[in-house]
C-alpha cells in the first residue's frame, strides 16, 4: 500500500503490498506525480486543515516512502503516523523524512500498533487502486474507521477512472474509450522523472461507487469534490502551478476528493 498502487509493470504481491520489495520503492523514487501536486495533495491538506489543529494526530494510511505525510506535516502542524503494508517503503521513509513522527506497519489489514480512536484525522492517497475487491476496499475504510474517533475527518484522494486515455501531465488512466466497472483491471500510466513511462496494474473504483462503501464501513457526511486548475491557482504551490499549460487537466480533471465523518 503506497500513495500511488502497485509496482512497475506487475501487480501488488501476494499480501497485498503495494510497489512491492526493494525494486517497487525504487520505482516509486522515479515517479514525477505532477498531476497529484497541483490537483490533489494541496486539496487534500486543505480539507484537513479545516478539521484539524496544529499538534493533533494525522495518520497517513498507505504513506509509501513518506513525501506527502512529510509535507502534511509541515504545512499542517500536526504529530503525523505513517502506515503501509510495506517494510521497505517504510524503511525509505524512515531514512528520507524529517517531520513525521513514527511509522508503522499494516499486518493482516491491521495496523496492529495503534489503537482504536487513536487519530484526530486521516488521509488516504491513491490506495484504493491496488485493492482488488468490494471487500478489500471496505476493509481498508473499516481499519480507517477503526483508527478515528468519532466525529473525527477521513480525507480521500483517488484517480477517476471514467477519464480513460486521456494523457495527462504525469498519468493516463486506462485506454481510450473503455468503461470500467467497479474492480475492473486497468493499465496506468505514470510519468517518471527522466521522463519516460511506466505501466502499472490498477483496478477500477468509480467515485461514485465510493460513498455508499464509506457509509457502510461507519462514516457519513460523505462529500466529493473535483479540484479544478483554477482553483489549483490558489490552493497549489504558484510557480508550480503556473510553470504548466496543464491543458488536460483544464478539459477533464482527473482526481476526486472524497471527504467524510467518523459516527
């Protein structure tokens, strides 16, 4: 599990683990993310910061090798938890992030290191994609719900896979003209750093499939939002934002925010 599913080229490995051994942090290193840096972390620390207050608990669920946990930890000023299913992604963590305040592994769906009502907020970035079934992801919101106390914020990021083929600056999802049900394998691409592309294994999860799994799992107050670039204009770092025509991202933005409230 990692801010963005599933290793180059394959599959998760057989426990589930997202950009899976020494091979998938790597990979991971080597992806550019610019499309999540303009319409999706800077909305997702947005969303928190409106629920949550500088010294509270924030656990980043799937936090991979640690960049954005970091980074909502500095903006924010909160004691951020690190959890993912995978050791070596939370070995680079511990070795390339300075503000977070402890990781912890996911074992069995668990994060058996934390107890309930443990977290004053959550995210969830690009997890959902490496989760092959309806059960899988309402497991994941479960252990979610599990981890807040009531009342409490979960923030969600995800790509919507009803932009298929579309390139964007950093990713396409899927290929032109398909339509995907919910757990659905698709192939996206991601862009790297020296520009080149991977390809990695997804599955489907329509946004709209999302809410009722959210309710069900124990939250409510579910709400989804699209983040424009326009409103990346003002949310987004400026000189990153500005330095781009982002075209795509203009005709069709691609990621949805999902937010909700622990019962």
């Amino acid at each position: 599990m990692s801010d963005r599913p599933e290793g180059p080229g394959q599959g998760g490995a057989e426990d589930g683990t997202a950009w899976p051994g020494r091979d998938g942090a790597r990979a991971f290193a080597a992806v550019e993310a610019a499309t999540d840096w303009l319409l999706g972390y800077p909305f997702v620390f947005r969303a928190l910061a409106h629920r949550i207050g500088a010294g509270e608990v924030l656990v980043d669920y799937g936090c991979g090798p640690g960049k954005v946990a970091d980074e909502a930890a500095r903006r924010l000023g909160t004691r951020v938890l690190g959890v993912d299913t995978s050791r070596e992604m939370l070995a680079a963590a511990r070795g390339s992030t300075t503000a977070v305040a402890a990781y912890h592994l996911v074992e069995d769906g668990r994060v058996t290191a934390l107890p309930d009502a443990c977290a004053d907020a959550v995210m969830c970035n690009h997890v959902l994609a490496s989760l092959p079934t309806e059960a899988a992801v309402l497991a994941v919101f479960s252990e979610i719900r599990r981890l807040l106390r009531p009342g409490a914020p979960f923030v969600l990021l995800v790509t919507d896979p009803a932009c298929g083929g579309t390139e964007y600056a950093s990713l396409r999802i899927g290929d032109p003209g398909e339509v995907y049900a919910p757990g659905d394998e698709l192939t996206v691409r991601l862009r790297r750093t020296d520009g080149s592309w991977q390809d990695v294994r997804n599955h489907a999860w329509p946004v709209g499939f999302l809410p009722p799994l959210l309710e069900r799992a124990g939250f409510r107050d579910v709400v989804q939002h699209r983040p424009t670039v326009d409103e990346a204009l003002t949310v987004a770092d400026a000189d990153f934002a500005a330095g781009r025509a982002w075209s795509a991202e203009r005709a069709s933005p691609p990621l949805v925010i999902t937010t909700a409230l622990a019962t």
